[in-house]
C-alpha cells in the first residue's frame, strides 16, 4: 500500500513537471521593467490585424516599476508594447519564450528585448535603417553648414547624395529579406513593403520560394503567399511595361488638337512624363526636368509630357495646363485627354500617383522608371554621356 501511494505520488510530480516544461515551451513571459512610470499605469500588448488595424491583444498594470505578461503565440511575429500616457510604442518580435523588456517610458522605440531570437532579426534591420537616417542626416548638416546661396555645383553634389542614399535605402527591405530568408521577420517584412507602389513583386515572389518549408508553410507564410500570389496576377497584367521591354505605342492629342504617337519620336531616348498642373510635387521638380532637357535635348533627348489635368475641382483644365507649360517653361512635347487618371495613356501606362516617369533608350525599350532629381540626370548622362 506505501509503495502504490509512492508510486501515485511520483507520477502526479511528473505530471506537475511536465506541464510546467509544456507550458514553458509553448507559451511566452513578458518581464517588463518599467522604471519611471507610476503604479496603476496599464501597459497593452497590441498586434496589427488582416486589415491594418492596431488590436489590444493583452494588457498589465505596472506595479513597482515591473509588470508582467503571460500568454501564448502560435508563431512569431511583429507586435507593440505602449504604456498609458507615454508617447508612441515600441515594436519587437513576440515569441514563445522567456522575454525581457527594459520599456524606455520617454522614447518607447528605444527600449531593449532580450530574450527574443527572431527580434534580433528585427533589430537588425532596424540598425540598417538607422545607418541610413544618420546619413541622410550628415549629408543635411552638410547643406546647413553652406549657408542660403552655395555654390549650384556643391548643391547639386549635395543633391545626388541624397538620391542616392533614399535609393539604396528603397532597395534595403529587399536586400534584408534575401539575405535573411530564415527569419519570422523577413515574413513580416515582405508583408509590411507588399503595401507600397514601388514593391517588386516578381523579385519578392522568388526570394519567398527560398525560404525554408516551415516559414512557408506558417500561418504567416501562407498569408504573405497569398498576397504574393495576387499582386503577381495583377503584375501579369502590365509585365509588358517591365524593364526591358519595348514601351508600348500611344497616340494622344496636343493642346492644338493635332494627334502626336510615341513612335513619331523613335531613334530618341525619351522621357514619358505624367504630370499635371495641379500636382504639386509635379510642378517642384519640373526646373529639374527642364534643366535635364536643356542639357541633353541636342544630343537626341526628347520628352513627352502626358498631363492628368481634367481633375473634378478643375473649372478650366485646359488653361490650367496650358498656363503650367508656360509659367514652367516646358518646352517639350505635350499631349493630353484632359480627363484626370482616367487619360487613356495614363491607364495604358498604369499609372497611379504622379509625378511618373519612363525612360526609354534609343530603341524604344524601357530602361527606368520613376527617376527624379538627379537620379533622372545621371540616368540620361547614362544613355546620352556628358552633355
């Protein structure tokens, strides 16, 4: 009878065991420390939903400076930690471990996590950013430090470094993931840039085929599929407007009524510019296109202006445009329908915010696209060499 109560005995504390370690492997702990924030203050555990929208997943009260967090995720993923009166929240890659969070109440982006393997991924790139700003920010003080009037050659110099820091900084998600194709957050990542107009899908799509099985076939990996899977139908739609690929024939009208096609100009290298003369952005880097044409136009640069002019809030969009060409001095082919994005061009061209560009070589194929400042610059010195 005292062996059989021993023998019970020993297997309840196994089983206690053995739930402990089950609970410890499936679930995590948020140990926060909360120095500088007052009892009662409740700090929440939030994640983004399907439809982009901020959702309350769980929340703590911070008592003597700590609070804590219990729960279980089914993955990883990206999820935000704020506190009650403190400005913003901090980002990390919530997993089922033991996690710690030293939570900086005045600058929340700033806190630490421990405890977390894929938020080191997320930290990361997080680094790789942060690289990026403090450049950007060294090359402002740069232009700072040179007084109102420097010199056009130094502002111009000044000018292409930044360009060319906001494109490598564009293209740093897509070098990150590729790179990092065994992470939780790349997953995120690519779901995260899937929103923006400038996604390259088709590179995306194939670096996705690379990660191993159990992130494809996570819950996160199979909604990042999906999405993949539809922007790639909808890319299949205008693959033909690809790099590389001849630039589709168009026939529009000038303000005089005379009907002008993009194959009048072949043999040239051209610009095709959607723009209009309510856009403002459109209107502030016109000096820049106007000095590219200037430079470059007797070596065989020709432009073809494409306005979106016609928008509901127009009473003359006809004079509109006409007085924008002037008073901006565009002195380069320009065609219109006047009916906003409903232009037949636009459409053809898939055109979704401007200002918007093609570039195209001499022989009709399109090598660039969206270039402005002087990226567009050192794209038809590229094609044309000095002018």
């Amino acid at each position: 009878m005292i062996k059989m109560k021993k023998l019970l005995i020993l297997l309840v504390v196994t089983l206690v065991f053995a739930s402990c370690n089950e609970s410890k492997e499936t679930g995590y702990v948020i140990n926060g420390n909360a120095e500088g924030i007052h009892n009662g203050v409740r700090v929440r555990l939030a994640q983004i939903d399907e439809k982009g929208k901020q959702v309350i997943k769980d929340s703590a009260v911070v008592m003597d400076g700590k609070f804590n967090i219990k729960g279980a995720v089914e993955e990883p993923g990206v999820y935000f930690l704020s506190a009650d009166g403190t400005p913003g929240n901090m980002v990390f890659m919530l997993e089922n471990s033991d996690i710690n969070i030293d939570f900086n109440s005045k600058m929340p982006m700033d806190s630490k996590v421990t405890g977390s393997e894929s938020n080191k991924s997320y930290e990361d790139f997080q680094n790789g950013m942060l690289e990026f700003r403090k450049e950007g920010e060294a090359i402002m003080k740069r232009f700072q430090e040179l007084g109102q009037e420097p010199a056009p050659e130094t502002r111009d110099s000044i000018k292409k470094a930044m360009d060319n820091m906001r494109q490598r900084q564009s293209a740093y998600p897509l070098s990150f993931v590729e790179n990092n194709n065994d992470s939780y957050f790349s997953l995120n990542l690519i779901q995260l840039e899937s929103s923006r107009p400038t996604f390259d899908v088709v590179k995306y799509k194939e670096i996705f085929e690379s990660f191993p099985a159990n992130l494809k076939e996570s819950k996160r990996g199979q909604i990042v599929k999906q999405r993949l899977d539809e922007l790639y139908k909808e890319y299949e739609k205008i693959a033909h407007l690809d790099l590389g690929k001849i630039a589709p024939n168009f026939e529009s009208k000038t303000p005089e009524g005379e009907t002008v096609s993009l194959n009048d100009l072949k043999g040239k290298v051209t610009i095709i510019d959607f723009w209009a003369a309510w856009c403002g952005p459109c209107r502030r880097e016109n000096p820049n296109v106007v000095k590219v044409y200037e430079q470059y136009h007797d070596k065989g640069l020709e432009i073809i202006g494409i306005s979106l002019d016609g928008a509901p809030n127009q009473k003359d969009p006809k004079k509109a445009w006409l007085d924008a060409i002037e008073k901006d001095g565009l002195e380069w082919n320009h065609l219109s329908s006047l009916m906003y994005f409903n232009d037949p061009v636009a459409k053809q061209y898939n055109i979704k915010s401007i200002p918007a560009t093609y570039i195209l070589d001499e022989e009709g194929k399109i090598v660039a696209k969206n270039l402005r400042g002087a990226a567009l610059e050192l794209k038809i010195k590229e094609l044309l060499g000095n002018p």
